[in-house]
C-alpha cells in the first residue's frame, strides 16, 4: 500500500471526520477503546491513590507530554494559507514545467512569517518576511522559498550559522527578538559589509508591512529555466500583490505589537474567512544564459544585488489566489516543510553560493525538527503525483511498501525499467559546463561591490520614506551600547550617502565621517519605491 492520497484535512478519506476530533458520540483510547470517562483517574476509593495501571491516564499524559516539536531554527513564528494557482501560459516559451503551461491549475500552500523572532513572538516587528509557496505540480513538488526582501545578508551560505547568531536575542539575555535594541546585530552588518543592502531594505518601511497580503515576495536568487529543447533562461522570481504593497509606520507598529501581537495571522485569517481572497501575480525577470551569468554589468550569482526593473521588466506568468483558512495549525502550518531542492522539470538551480549552502541546508534540519526522514509523508507535504521511490523504514514510517527489491535494477519486482541510460519525462540537471579552476575559498571580484545597490535604493526613495529610514537606523544604533559599533555603522552609511549619514549621526548625537572614497553616480530606480503603489498589471 503507497501513501493515502492527500486531502485538505490530510487524514485518510475512509475513516470519518467524527472520529478524528473529538466531536464524536463517545471518547475512545489512542487505540479505538471506546471510555466512559476521561476525567478521573483510576483510584483505591475516591481518596486513595491513583493507580499505576491506569493505561489511559498514562496514554493522556504521556501524549500531551510529547506535543511540542523544535520550532524552526529560523522562520519559526509563521501563518499559512491553502490556495491556487493559474498559470497564465506566458513562461511557457521559456519553460518546459507542466505547472507553468497555459491555463494549468495546481493548488499550492502558502507560509508566511518572520525570520528571528520565536514562535510565540509579535508579528509587527521589523524584520524580513519569509514567503514559502509550495506547489503541489502534476509532475511533483516545486517549492519558492522566497521572502519580502529582493536580497540578502550574505553572499555565501557558509556565514548563514553566523549571521542568525548575530540576530538571533543575546545567549546571555536571551534578548531581545529582533533586529532592535541589538549590539551583535549591528557588530556583524557593520562588519560584513555586504549585508548592507538588505539592512537598507529593513530600516525601511518594507521591514514593518502592514499586512501579509500587501507584500510583495522574492525568490533571491537567479534560477535557471529550461524549455523543452533544453533552451536554458536565467530568471528572478517576483510575487507582486494585487492590494499594492503597503507598510506600517514605526509608531503603529509598535502600537500594534502590544495590543494585538497576532495582527498579521489574524488579518490573513480574517480576510480569507470573509471571502476577500489575498491575489499575487507571479512574475519573472528573464535574462539570456551566458557563461558570465552577467546582465548590464549585474552579477546573477550575487544575492546582494537585485536588476532594476527598468532594465528587466517582470513578466507576470500566473495569479495565485488563497482561498481557505488550514483546519488545523499544528499538522498544516507547523509541519509543513519547504526546500529549494524541491524542483520540477523545466526549473533548475544556478550556481548562487548562498543557494547552494540552502540546498543542502533544508533537508538537514528537517530531520531533526520533524522527526526523522519520513515527513514527505505528511498529508500537508506529500505530492500529489505519483510517488514510486526506493526510500524504506525510519522513524514514523507509515507507508506500508509493498514488493522484496527496493533498488534497481533487479529481477525479481518488475525487471529493470530504469537500468539504461535517463527515462523520458524524468528530472534532468541542465548540464552546465563546470570551468576548470583551481579549489579556492574566496569570492569573485564581482561580488565584491557592496555600496552601488543600497545607494540606488536610498536614492530611490520619496523624501517621506527616507525621513523613516533615517527615523529607523536611529532608533535601532540608539539602543546599541558599543560605541565602536555605533561608529561602524555611521562609516558604513557614509558609503550609502552623506545625508543618511549625517541625519542618523546627528539623532545619535556623533560625529558624520566621510565616505572613504567619491560616492558612485547611480540613477534612482523608480520602481523600487513602491510603498502604497499598485503594481500596473496586465
Ligand atoms: C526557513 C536555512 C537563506 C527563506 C529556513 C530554515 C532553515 C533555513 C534551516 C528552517 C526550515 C525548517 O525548519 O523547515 C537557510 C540557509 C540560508 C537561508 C542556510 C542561507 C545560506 C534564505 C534565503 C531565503 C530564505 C535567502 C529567501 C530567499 C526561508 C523561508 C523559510 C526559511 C521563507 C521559512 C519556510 C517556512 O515557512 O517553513 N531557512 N535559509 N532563507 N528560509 Fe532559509
């Protein structure tokens, strides 16, 4: 017997709804014994002590004793939502994968969340959004584990443990819960200057959004399209929504963390119950694939960088709507498991250092947080197709397999289909020519611009938004004890620009230092400042 066949409810479709809850006409055991009663314990009279033997007293609490699992090591405070997604046809000359064909249908699951705080931690505070969709696609699943933010921290993934220790609340204090009020933050992006972008991007009003359904998301990293003749594209993945994309202001949301530390998971909740379903259109930025994997002197393979739209427009390819509430928290949106590697044919990876530390990094903490490497199992991560591998037993295996010869090929259960050479229709890796070149650990001189981007951002501002900018780097260096660390920051902001510099450096009541060299002339990118906009779709 293969895997049951998923449902929203993710139990099996022949055992009913009554007797999964505890609705039901009378209580059983954890193994079907109908009980008279769940209150009491099993005593020696009605004062004397409870009795060892007990069996559902000790079934009741030793199952309420294990109901906690890890939380997610990051991204662990989190909403879902069920959905779908209509292809609009328009990749389908630059992609094979059946999803993304006109008119196809595939429900996805949608997670939401922040990237530091713990699981019972505010939603409003500033801190980059994880925005996870996966696509439950007729020829398995695909996963765009993306966030709020077109960027990130790091370009290798080598300092991810690094930089989540740095963001992570203190080890002492074990506070605080995000980036404010944070000397090992601000030590780490002063330092590792490359996080300076995606720091930009959070001092900003897209660290607070008002709303899950008014953020845009972003797939990070450049991936790799193939068509069906094996024509390659390098894309970027935008998820753009059509309420516009809208943030809070500080005031509220610090107002709103006291008062209603759930703002975000109920308003997703509240929206989908009353009928007003949240829509993003999915849209890709495409770019020839050469060797260089350069686009106007951008380097693809660098997550600190985005294209400007105004040199690669995105394309809308589909719209994706979420239409129902998960019936259950626990099983839906606690246990749902995304990776990058989750890919179908027609998408493929690039060689993006940071996307390459994910690939591996996902599965691996998976096992541990769920218990084993069986989770794929669960109804909200099992595949809608066909499930045919040789993976066997380990903890909570539920799969009963069937046949005596897990590998191939063999003799004995259905020969050899697989034996020579690749199957029709299977998942290909492009083959990109790997260049010759001597084992290093360094990073290319293209990765080495950490300053150009954050000033195109800054520049791209309305006078408004850089007022919260300014008002933001304030508020978070004012809580920082070190001065050296207070001193870093406003160096780095030199190299951004002299106004941001000296603004914050006045709020903070220090000297503004001059950038160290003559600042780059770069041309604002309208489209980066979209707060409160509508993107103009189709
Ligand atoms: C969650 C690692 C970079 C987006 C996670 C988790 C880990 C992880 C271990 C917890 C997964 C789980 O317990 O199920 C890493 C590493 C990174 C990295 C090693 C870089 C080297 C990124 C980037 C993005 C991202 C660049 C966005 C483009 C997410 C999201 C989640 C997540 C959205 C939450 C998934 C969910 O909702 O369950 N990451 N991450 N991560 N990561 Fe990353």
């Amino acid at each position: 017997r293969g895997p049951e066949p998923f449902t929203p409810t993710g139990q099996p479709e022949d055992v009913p709804q009554e007797a999964l809850a505890q609705g039901g006409a009378y209580l059983t055991t954890a193994l079907g014994t109908r009980l008279p009663d769940s209150d009491h314990s099993l005593k020696a009279g009605p004062r004397g002590p409870v009795l060892l033997r007990d069996h559902h007293l000790r079934e009741k609490i030793t199952h309420f004793d294990h109901e906690r699992i890890p939380e997610r090591v990051v991204h662990a405070r989190g909403a879902a939502a069920h959905g779908i997604f209509r292809s609009y046809g328009t990749a389908a000359t630059v992609t094979k994968a059946a999803f993304l064909a006109e008119g196809a249908e595939t429900p996805v699951f949608v997670r939401f969340s922040t990237v530091l705080g713990s699981r019972g931690s505010a939603d409003t505070v500033r801190d980059t959004r994880g925005f996870a969709t996966k696509f439950y696609t007729s020829e398995g699943v695909f996963d765009l584990v993306g966030n709020n933010i077109p960027v990130f921290f790091i370009q290798d993934a080598i300092k991810f443990p690094d930089i989540i220790h740095a963001g992570k609340p203190h080890p002492d204090r074990e506070i605080p819960q995000a980036q404010s009020a944070h000397d090992t933050f601000w030590d780490f992006v002063s330092l590792h200057t490359e996080a300076t972008h995606h720091t930009l991007w959070n001092m900003s009003d897209r660290g607070i959004p008002r709303s899950f359904r008014t953020m845009e998301g972003f797939g990070v990293h450049t991936f790799r399209l193939v068509d069906a003749a094996g024509a390659t594209t390098l894309v970027k993945f935008h998820w753009k929504p059509k309420a516009g994309v809208h943030s809070l202001v500080w005031e509220e949301a610090q107002l709103i963390n006291g008062m209603d530390p759930d703002f975000h998971r109920r308003d997703l909740a509240d929206a989908i119950e009353a009928g007003a379903f949240p829509q993003w259109e999915l849209g890709i930025q495409a770019f020839p694939d050469t060797p260089e994997q350069m686009f106007e002197g951008i380097d693809l393979l660098d997550p600190t960088k985005i294209v400007p739209e105004e040199l690669a427009p995105v394309q809308p390819i589909g719209l994706l709507t979420l239409n129902a509430n998960p019936s259950n928290f626990f099983a839906e949106t606690e246990q749902v498991a995304f990776h990058v590697g989750h890919l179908v044919p027609g998408i493929d990876v690039t060689d993006d250092p940071l996307l390459a530390g994910r690939l591996f990094s996902y599965l691996d903490t998976q096992i541990t947080r769920l218990g084993g490497p069986n989770f794929t199992q669960l109804p909200i991560n099992r595949s809608h197709a066909v499930v045919n591998d040789m993976l066997r037993d380990g903890m909570h295996q539920t799969a009963v397999h069937s046949g005596a010869a897990p590998y191939k090929p063999n003799s004995l259960d259905g020969g050899c289909p697989f034996f020579a050479g690749q199957q029709e229709g299977g998942y290909v890796e492009v083959p990109v020519e790997v260049a010759s070149a001597p084992r290093v650990r360094e990073a290319p001189a293209t990765f080495a611009d950490h300053f150009s981007q954050p000033r195109l951002f800054w520049l791209s501002l309305s006078p408004v938004e850089r007022e919260h900018v300014i008002a933001a780097y304030t508020f978070e260096l004012g809580k920082v004890y070190e001065q050296a660390i207070k001193e870093r920051t406003l160096q780095v902001l030199a190299e951004i620009d002299p106004v941001l510099c000296e603004q914050v450096a006045a709020g903070l009541g220090l000297p503004a230092p001059k950038a160290a060299e003559p600042l780059p002339s770069v041309t604002p990118s309208p489209a980066l400042s979209q707060v409160g906009k509508v993107w103009p779709t189709t």
